[in-house]
C-alpha cells in the first residue's frame, strides 16, 4: 500500500493527534478549574477583609480623666467603622473602688456597665469614673484589700446581626502607674 504524506505530520499520525487534542483539552479544563478555585478563594477574602474592615471594634481601657490628672476613667471605645448594637459588659471580679461614691454611685452601678447601651456610633465611647491614683496608693500600702485586676467582656452586635464578644483584661494598678 502507498502512504500519503498527509497520513501523518510530525512523525504521528491523525489518531495520535487526537489523542494530544484529548490531553490538551483536560488540561485546559483542569486549569480553568484550578483558576476559579482560585478567583473564588480571592473574593472569599476579599469579603473577610471588607467586612472586617467595616465592623465595629470595641475596645476597653483605662484612661486618665479628663477632670484631674489624678483620676482615672474606665472607657469603651468604638475604633471600627460602623455602629455596635446591643452593648453589654460584665466585670469580673467586680470592682470596688478604692472609695466607693456610696450607694447608686459604685463604679458597677454606671448604667452603660449594669445596663444596655442601645448604639456605640464610630468614635463613640462610654466612660466612668474608675478610680483616684492617690487612694489606690494609699490602699495598696495598707492592709486593706489590695486593688485587683479584673476582665471587661464586652458583647455586642455588628450591623449583619453577628454577635460579637471580646475580653480584656484591666489592670487599674499599671493603668494607674504613671499617675500619682
């Protein structure tokens, strides 16, 4: 039998090259996939990152007051970019001041700490007045109860409805440290 030129290109014939088609073909849809997988795990992100981004964070701290550089402020403060919701904390152990202010007028009295506070906008802050550096020092050098650190869990919601909760730990002897 006579073989034609065209039976064959490269040394392979037509059923040979079908089957590199065949391969090239799988090859293609396997990247293809592998590179949607890919997009989708990037958007997946992106979101994460987006919605994190446009979350309310609230953080509990101490600061000095602004009536006297001698007192200090319990302060929650919204540093996220959208509003928290449904604000509720709880002090563990409670905290007794060094001179408590008399009955209705403990520091776990302050509505925003033994109540709700409905909406913390962006930049917003609740704060109360924690404690007197000097009548910290003068408890911590007696026999009294010395000061304690406590935790302030602060539970809230963003604006999908998420329940949010995050814990810190006070410490009104070192937030106090440097006032005297």
């Amino acid at each position: 039998m006579l073989k034609l030129a065209v039976d064959t290109w490269l040394g392979l014939t037509a059923t040979a090259w079908d089957g590199i088609a065949a391969i090239a073909t799988v090859a293609a849809f396997g990247a293809a996939i592998l590179g949607a997988f890919l997009v989708l795990r990037q958007l997946n992100q992106a979101r994460d990152l987006a919605e994190d981004q446009a979350r309310p964070y609230l953080v509990a701290l101490i600061e000095e007051s602004a009536a006297d550089w001698t007192l200090a402020d319990f302060v929650v403060r919204n540093i996220g970019q959208t509003a928290a919701r449904n604000l509720t904390i709880s002090i563990d152990p409670p905290y007794l001041r060094a001179h408590e202010l008399g009955e209705g007028n403990r520091f776990m009295d302050a509505k925003f700490i033994s109540g709700l506070t409905s909406v913390l906008p962006p930049g917003g802050e609740v704060r109360t007045y924690l404690d007197s550096s000097r009548k910290m020092h003068a408890r911590m050098t007696s026999d009294s109860a010395p000061t304690r650190p406590f935790t302030a869990t602060l539970r809230y919601r963003d604006r999908l409805k998420r329940e949010i909760i995050e814990s810190f730990e006070i410490d009104p002897q070192e937030g106090l440290a440097g006032v005297s």
